[in-house]
C-alpha cells in the first residue's frame, strides 16, 4: 500500500499540504507541537449519519464503545449526535458522566469489575451491566443487596462465533476465550438469576471482535442470542428487553476490509424481528478511527545493514497498535504529494526494537524537520497511549470546519512525576 490508499474524508491536500477539514496539518503541527493526534469532527458526525442511515426504520441505538477514543471532547460530541457509551472501567464510567452522559445511557461491559466499581455504576443508574460471568453476578448480587436497589443485568453470552480479524488478540467470541459466559451456561445462568432479589435479567450480549469486515458472525451471534431469549422466554425465566449485539465493525484504511453495512443491518434485523426487544450495537473504532492522524516530525534518518531508516518524534509509546497488532496505518508527507520514492522503516525514539510504525514502507522521500502522517489513528490511539521511556503523552486536537482547538493538553515533565516521591513517607506493620 502507501500513498496508493485514498484519503479518509475530511482529509484533502491543497498545493501539497495536507488538511484536516478547513486546517492544515502543518498550522496545527506549528502551534501544538509534535506528535499531535488530530480528528476531524465532521468525519466523526459523517460516520454516524452513515451508520443511523444503515439501520433507519429498526429499533437500535448506537452506544460507541469509549476506550477506542476517550477523550471529553469526542465524547460529548458523539452524545450530542445521540449516542450512548459502552464503558468497560470505573474510570470511563467517570468520563462518560464528566462528558454529560446520563446513567441511563451507559452500559457497563467488562470481564473483572470490581466490587468498588459496580456499586459506582449501580448508584449512578446505569441502563445495564453487561455481566460476564457467575462469579461477578454473585458479587453483583450482594452490592445490589446492601445497596437496596435491583440492578439491570444484560449477560455477555460467548457465542462461540469465530472471526476472520487481522490479529489474533482482536477476536473475543470463541469457546475457551476470557470473554462471555459460555453459550451452554447462559440458561442455567438466567434459571439462577429467576431466585436471585437484587438483579433482574433484561437482556443478552455478545461482541465477537474489532475489525470485523463481514457481516455473517454477527448474524450468527444474533441467532444465538435470539435462540437463548426464546429458551429463557419460554421457561418463563424473565421478559427480555435488550439484544446488544456489541461493537467490532471494520473500518477501511487499517489492515482490515470495511464492513458492508446493508449487509451488517440485515444481520441486526434477525435480533430487531423479535417483538419488543431494542437492539443495542457498540462500535467504537467505525466512529472515530478514521477521523484521526497522528502527526509526527522526523528527526534524523540513518542507514543501517542496506535499510534506510526514520526516526519520527512519535513513538510506541504515544501509538502501539502497529507493535501490539501489527497494524497496517498509511504513512504520508504532511507537506508534499509528491510519489513516493523512499523505502525505508519508519520508527519511533522509545528504546525497545518493537518500536516501529512500518517497515520496509514506500514513503515520500522526507528529511529531518518534515512531517509526517499515520493515517486512521482515531482508535486505540491516544487511549492506549502511556509514559514508557517517561515520555510526555502527546497533545490532542479537534478540527471543526476552519477551527481546531486542544482538546488534550501535552503532558509536562512535571506531569509525568506529579503522583511520586522521592522521599517515601514510610508506614509500620
Ligand atoms: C472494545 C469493545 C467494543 C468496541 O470495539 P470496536 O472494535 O472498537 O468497535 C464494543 N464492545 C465491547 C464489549 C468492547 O470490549
């Protein structure tokens, strides 16, 4: 690939450089400094008009998945389009209620909650916990119990459905998986729950992986959750209410092919014909993956053993996905359209040898102070984001139109030793 792949919407290049909506990647790069992750705000609106369109008419609604991009802004912006959010931490739960979210728009996800956790999702009203095996509905259970209220449980059914994603740690849905409670305990599972007083079962769930580009396992995981529902309906065992069909909808521009979305509707329609459920869907990466670059300059190349190698300012530390997935991400001069002429390794400052972006990439044939591109970064980028080699994380910005703000300040040095001491206040046994 390289520069053959075409420009995500909301990116364009004008006289060589290129933009962000109405701004240039180079104006931003100047007043924020590098690396800078950028996402444009009309990508994110675009991406969820074409997915509403997708399933007009059914009774969905979208709850983007907040780790894929949890910052403020791009979360309020998706709850002022209508979403909810799917949370899988404590801590998103605080983001999503910092960012104005209701409780009734959150759904807590998640294999090890703890105990602390679920009684703050439960105070806060969440519309459902997405509980994902007996050992955390028994906790669930006595925290319900002491806090007197009877807590809405959706159980995460592993429907044993496999996957065709580009890495192997992006598939969740299989038999011997960490995720789910196994298909075959779902209804001894829901027979339990019918004598338990402090959670009610109101629906099922399933989330199979990211980066799926075809819709026939999630028409398989709505068949057997629809499956489960009548097997539970019929004991009388409860009324279900909620069908979550999960995230993991495939973008174009990464490593993986883009989901059909006629395709994926049909599938949520086999879950939507059951009388009276609402279809919840969780995508995290469709929303914002595209929207967002990382932006970064080159510092120095170098060769080495017959490689032309460059070293950008930007390390694993700031984007791991092509070190933790071995994701594919386009790479492109911020500055010139001109062919590319460069085969060279692209990689970061961060002393580990796993601290590339690609290898062995045609790029455009840049030199130390010019910038470049890493291309749909909007997901999994910033999130995952840490301090490794007690480097500052990086900055973010939002492009609306011909404006752009910080929407993340770059951390500081003095942010990155704020929580220590040098000088530990010791305490006796
Ligand atoms: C990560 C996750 C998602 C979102 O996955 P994407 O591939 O980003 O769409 C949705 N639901 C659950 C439970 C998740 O863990």
């Amino acid at each position: 690939m390289g520069q053959s792949v075409l420009m995500p919407a909301g990116y364009t290049r004008r006289d060589g450089a290129l933009f962000c909506d109405g701004v240039a990647l180079d104006t931003i790069a100047d007043r924020v400094g590098t690396p800078v992750y950028v996402y444009s705000a009309n990508t994110i609106r675009n991406q969820y008009q074409r997915l509403a369109a997708a399933v007009e008419g059914l009774p969905v609604h979208v709850h983007y998945s907040v780790k894929a991009n949890s910052s403020l802004a791009i979360l309020a912006l998706l709850r002022s389009l209508g979403a909810g959010v799917d949370i899988v931490s404590g801590g998103e739960l605080h983001r999503a209620l910092e960012a104005g979210f209701a409780g009734s728009d959150i759904v807590f996800s998640g294999v090890g909650k703890t105990p602390a956790e679920l009684e703050r999702a439960v105070r806060a009203g969440v519309r459902s916990i997405n509980v994902e095996s007996e050992g955390e509905l028994a906790v669930l259970q006595d925290v319900a119990h002491r806090i007197g209220v009877v807590a809405p449980v959706v159980l995460r059914v592993n429907p044993d459905v496999a996957v065709d994603t580009p890495h192997p740690y992006t598939r969740t849905g299989e038999r011997g998986m960490k995720f789910g409670i196994p298909l075959d305990r779902v209804i001894a599972v829901a027979r339990a729950m019918s004598h338990m007083t402090n959670v009610k079962l109101i629906g099922l769930a399933s989330h199979i992986g990211s980066q799926i580009g075809d819709a026939t396992p999630y028409a398989l995981a709505a068949k057997a959750l629809v499956q489960l529902k009548r097997e539970i309906e019929s004991e009388n065992l409860a009324r279900l209410t909620t069908l979550d069909l999960g995230g993991g909808l495939g973008v174009t521009d990464d490593d993986g092919s883009s989901l059909d979305l006629r395709a994926y509707a049909d599938a949520l329609r086999i879950a939507a014909a059951e009388p009276g459920v609402e279809i919840l869907i969780e995508p995290g990466r469709f929303l914002v993956a595209e929207s967002g670059v990382l932006v970064t300059r080159v510092l120095y190349r170098k060769h080495s053993g017959g490689k032309e190698i460059v070293i950008t300012d930007a390390g694993m530390n700031d984007f791991i996905r092509p070190s933790l997935y071995a994701s594919h991400h386009a790479i492109d001069s911020a500055s010139s359209d001109a062919e590319p002429t460069l085969r060279a390794n692209i990689v970061g400052p961060v002393c580990e040898s796993g601290d590339f972006f690609a290898n062995n990439r045609l790029i455009a044939d840049v030199a130390p102070g010019d910038l470049l591109v890493l291309r749909a970064t909007g997901a999994y980028g910033y999130s995952m984001a840490s301090n490794y080699n007690s480097r500052p994380r990086p900055a973010e910005v939002l492009v609306d139109g011909s404006r752009f703000a910080v929407i993340t300040e770059r951390e500081s040095d003095a942010d990155l030793t704020r929580r220590e001491t040098f000088a530990p206040d010791w305490i006796e046994d």
